[in-house]
C-alpha cells in the first residue's frame, strides 16, 4: 500500500509537471498566429480600380509591406468603396479608416488655405507645382495644419494639369464652352473659373461622373490624360482638349490618431514608405503613364488637341483677383509664399 502511494504521488506530480510546461509553451498554431499577426491600413480612395493611380495603390502597398517586415498590410478599396470622400474623412478622424489620397484642394473643407491650390494657371507644370509644394517653407505649412484637423501627410504626387474632356465637341477657344455642362470638382473656386471660361459648372461627386456624361445630364469634365483612361471615360466622350487650366497635386495621408497609437518603428515604416512613394510616382510611375495613355486614347478614337491658352488664362484672371479682393489674411499669405516660392522652380 505504502508503495502504491508512492507511485500515485509520483503520478500526480508527473502529470501536473506536464499540464505547467504545456500552458507555459503556446501550441504550434498559436505561436504561427501571433507571429503572421499584422495591423491592417485601410487605403479609401475615389479612383478606380486599375489605371495609374491604382498601380500607384499597389506601389504604396508593397513599400509599406517592406518597409514594416510585414507587420503593417494596406487594404486597396477604391472606387469609393468605404464612402465618398467626406465620409472617408470622418473615418480618418474617428480612425476607423487609416489611409487615404485626395486632392490638395479637398482639404480646403478644413482649412481656406488650401483653396488657394484651386486657383486657375497657377503653376507652369505639375513638376513644378510639387517641388514647390514640397519645398519646406511651403510643406511644413501644410503638414502642420493637416495635423491639427487629424491628418499626417506621408506622401505627394504630381497629376500633372486637368483639361477639358466632352462628348459635344473640340475645345478650341472659350467660346466653344459656352452651354456645356462640365462637371468641377466640388470647390467654390474650381467652379468660378470653368464658369468664367464659359461653361456651366456643375460640382459633383467624382462616382457620379461616369453615368452622368453617359445619360447626358453632363456635357463633360475635366481630368489628366492617364486619368482619363482609367476612367474609361473615351468610352463616351470623343474629345478631349489639352487646356491644361487646373494642376492640382494629391496629397496622401493617415488618421494621426491610428499613427499616433503605432509603434515607433510601425510610424518610421509608415513614414519611410510615403517618402519612397513619393520619389517612385514624381519621378517614374507618372512620368512614364502620360505618353502611353495619350496613345492608348487616341487609338481608341479620342480626338486630342492642343489649345492656344493665353485666351483662357485671361477668361479666368477675374477669378485670380476676386479671389485675392476676397481673400482672408491668411489665404493672401500662404498665396503669396507660394508665389516666391515656385520662383525657385
């Protein structure tokens, strides 16, 4: 008996010596878990799924994968997916959504500042526009007021200049705007100059632009050559007439309330991947997009002409002044920082 009790305290120590090391070591599923565990960066856009942009999506995507070894994973969810793009802020604020691309000039819902960027000519070219843009008297600006509305900046790109695209016909002078109903993006500005050009301005959301022209309650809009053919939109529109009277720049940008919780080594890899970005769009992706997608427009039956722009750049120099006339103390400073700095460029 007394042998016996020996060997069932033996068993009882055996087993519970096992049962200590078994919880102390995860099992070999748990342990694959944790380590395939990521944090998820939703990226909402406006702009559809294949095109420029979209491989420019991709790009961001494989940088950001790189540059955190895997442990941050961007979500591609374009064409308006999760919202427009008021919604898309909100969810930036709230943090339920944590990455985005917009226009500079959509950002002026923030701040008045940022309408500046809407103004008509103001840039010779998109190259031009973003080294601005990017010069640190002119940035350091910007991402300063970004923060204080809940955004980080991470990335800039050049989209080049907008133009006018219309199912009607050539866009030769102003005159020949005169009773089409082209789409602007929705900006007080970017509406005055189209209309003093000559055309109805209609604001709309960008979503709503496609079957607009296709059902003719638009006449037209404005948009970058490789933009164009990533909208399908020669599809519909025949014409396409290089005005080139819009160069608004995009900005890219994360909840600074979901960057403010990363590590410090998930924020480095956030930051490190907008900046890698940005060199790879200016200097390679969008570069290379422009004359492969006039082609590829033209071959599709699009008629593109260029445009004598002295007589439009003078159809919008009211706008310039009433903006100036009308502007708030702020918005003539950071106009007038923008004016000497691009002296530069």
């Amino acid at each position: 008996m007394k042998k016996l009790n020996s060997l069932l305290c033996a068993g009882i120590a055996l087993a519970m010596l096992s049962a200590c090391s078994d919880g102390d070591k995860p099992s070999s599923s748990s342990a694959e878990t944790a380590k395939d565990a990521s944090t998820v960066v939703k990226y909402s856009v406006v702009f559809a799924s294949s095109g420029t942009q979209a491989d420019g999506a991709h790009a961001l995507e494989k940088l950001i994968s790189e540059k955190s070894n895997g442990r941050l994973t961007m979500q591609f969810y374009p064409s308006a997916q999760l919202g427009d793009k008021v919604a898309t802020f909100e969810g930036l604020q709230n943090a339920t959504i944590e990455m985005t691309e917009c226009a500079v000039t959509d950002l002026s819902a923030f701040n008045p500042i940022w309408s500046v960027f809407s103004l008509p000519y103001l840039w010779d070219s998109g190259e031009q526009a973003i080294k601005t843009i990017m010069d640190p008297a002119v940035e350091n600006v910007l991402k300063a007021d970004a923060e204080a509305n809940g955004f980080k900046i991470i990335a800039w790109t050049d989209l080049g200049s907008r133009s006018f695209v219309n199912t009607k016909r050539p866009i030769n002078t102003p005159a020949d705007l005169q009773g089409l109903k082209m789409r602007v993006m929705e900006d007080a500005v970017l509406a005055d100059s189209v209309t003093a050009m000559g055309a109805i301005a209609t604001p709309l959301p960008f979503s709503e632009v496609y079957t607009g022209m296709q059902q003719g309650t638009l006449d037209g809009a404005d948009y970058q050559i490789p933009n164009v053919l990533a909208a399908a939109w020669q599809e519909i529109c025949k014409y396409m007439s290089l005005t080139e009277h819009f160069t608004i720049p995009d900005v890219v940008f994360v909840s600074k309330a979901w960057y403010d919780n990363l590590s410090p080594e998930e924020q480095k890899a956030i930051t490190e991947a907008g900046a890698a970005f940005t060199q790879q769009w200016n200097t390679e992706i969008w570069p290379n997009a422009i004359n492969s997608s006039r082609a590829k427009l033209e071959e599709a039956g699009m008629q593109i002409n260029e445009v004598d722009k002295k007589p439009f750049v003078d159809a919008v120099s009211n706008v310039i002044n009433n903006f100036l006339a009308n502007a708030s103390d702020e918005q003539r400073e950071f106009y007038n920082l923008i004016v000497e700095t691009r002296k530069k460029y």
